[in-house]
C-alpha cells in the first residue's frame, strides 16, 4: 500500500505514521526526518537545505524529488511506504506521479489530517523526540509512561527540533497553505483524498485513519 499523510506543521503526521509502521509495517519516508539526519551529517544535500530549514521556508523541489525516488526503490519499500511531508508542492506531486509509474506502482490513498490553527503553535511548541530511537513525544499530549524514559528504546536523552519555533512554526504554515493546499484539489480530481479530523486525540486519529484506510 502506499500513502501519503498532508498536513499542517504539527497536525500528528509523524505520529500516526510512527504508528502505522509499528502497527501494519508501512514504512515510514520521512523528508523532514532525511532531510535532518543529511544537515547534521554535514552531506552535500544537508548544505544546501539548511538555510530554507532554518527559516521554516521549503527546501526546493529538485532535492527532495531526487531522495525519494532514490529511496522508494530500495528493499524495504518493496511491500509499500508512507509519504511524510512528501509531496509539499504540485511539482512534487506531479514528479511522484512518474516515479510511481516507472516502477508500475499507484497511490492508494491520501489523507489529509485536518488541524485548526489555532492548536497548532501548542503542538509544535511542546514537541520532542527520543534522540536515539526517534519516537515522537509532547510535554502534555504524548508523555512517555516512565517520566524521562523512552517508551520504544529505554533512553533517557531527548531532543527538540531548532526549528519548532513560534515564529518559524508561522512562515511554515503559510508555505503550508500557499505551497502544499493546492494539492487536495489535485488529490481530490484523483479520487483518493480521504479527510480525518486530528483533533481528536492521538488513539481516536489513528482509529479514524485505520478504518478509512482498511487496516
Ligand atoms: P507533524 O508530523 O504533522 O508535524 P507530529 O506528529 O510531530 O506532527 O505532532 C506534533 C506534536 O503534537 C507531537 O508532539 C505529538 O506528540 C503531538 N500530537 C500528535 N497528534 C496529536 C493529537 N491528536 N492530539 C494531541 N497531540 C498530538
Ligand atoms: P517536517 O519535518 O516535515 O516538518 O519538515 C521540516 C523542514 O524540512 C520543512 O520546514 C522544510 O524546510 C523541509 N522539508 C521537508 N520536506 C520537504 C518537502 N517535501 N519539500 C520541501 N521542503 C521540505
């Protein structure tokens, strides 16, 4: 199966597909997450995408077309994947239409976690990861069950995004609405958007996303 996870910064896309990996072993494809391990290891790819990631701006089309088409064709991809915060703009969209059919493979669904803003800046605020395993937490949403410990990993040492600002949580939801809205219509005309409310909670989303799905 393969799928794709829009929305907003902090709608609980990360989430749901940390979960749906462990849950029905759809791979994960993060580009934030790609995108971070290539500036902290310093890669050529990293370099040239810092700057916009600092500035909450989107990195350009070209960079991350090219590491998801390297990626989707690797092994563990072979019995499907999830998009994380890919596509973001049409021209990705459009460029992962190719890709999916050179290797003869089609979307199956959509969906769209649909977040007011309003709740957003919290989420993003209280947002935090284990540095080790990568399990995604929040200071009031998603406590780990042993206070400082990794539910996933046992670790102890967490980190928070430099970018999960309030102010660059704002320039990343405006290129959210101007740069990434545009691709529900474009989903829509396909026949495959499926619309789940995040604000529910993070059980209640995932119960939602599995029914629609089928899983
Ligand atoms: P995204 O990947 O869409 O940017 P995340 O999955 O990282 O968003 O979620 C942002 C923060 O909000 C995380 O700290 C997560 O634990 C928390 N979160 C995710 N889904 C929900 C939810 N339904 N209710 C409350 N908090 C949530
Ligand atoms: P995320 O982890 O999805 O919130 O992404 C963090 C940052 O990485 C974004 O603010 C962008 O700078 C960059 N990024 C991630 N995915 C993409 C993408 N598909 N297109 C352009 N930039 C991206």
């Amino acid at each position: 199966m393969i799928v794709i996870l829009l929305g907003p910064p902090g709608a609980g896309k990360g989430t749901q597909a940390q979960r749906l990996q462990a849950d029905h072993g759809l791979k994960q494809l993060s580009t934030g997450d790609m995108l971070r391990a290539a500036v902290k290891n310093e890669t050529r790819v990293g370099r040239l995408a810092k700057e916009a990631m600092d500035a909450g701006k989107l990195v350009s089309d070209d960079l991350v077309v090219q590491i998801i088409a390297d990626r989707i064709q690797e092994d563990d991809c072979a019995t499907g994947f999830l998009l994380d915060g890919f596509p973001r703009t049409v021209a990705q969209a459009e460029a992962l239409d190719v890709m999916l059919s050179d290797i003869g493979r089609k979307l199956d669904a959509v969906i769209e976690v649909t977040v007011p803003d309003s709740i957003l800046v919290e989420r993003v605020a209280g947002r935090y990861a284990c540095a080790k395993c990568g399990a995604g937490y929040h200071d009031r949403f998603k406590k780990p069950a042993q206070a400082g410990v990794c539910d996933q990993c046992g670790s102890t040492d967490f980190i928070r995004r430099d970018d999960d600002n309030a102010e660059t949580v704002r320039t990343r939801l405006d290129a959210y609405k101007k740069q990434t809205e545009p691709l529900l219509p474009y989903y829509q005309e396909k026949g495959v958007l499926l619309q789940v409310d995040g604000e529910q909670s993070i059980d209640a989303v995932a119960r939602t996303i599995d029914e629609a799905l089928g899983v």
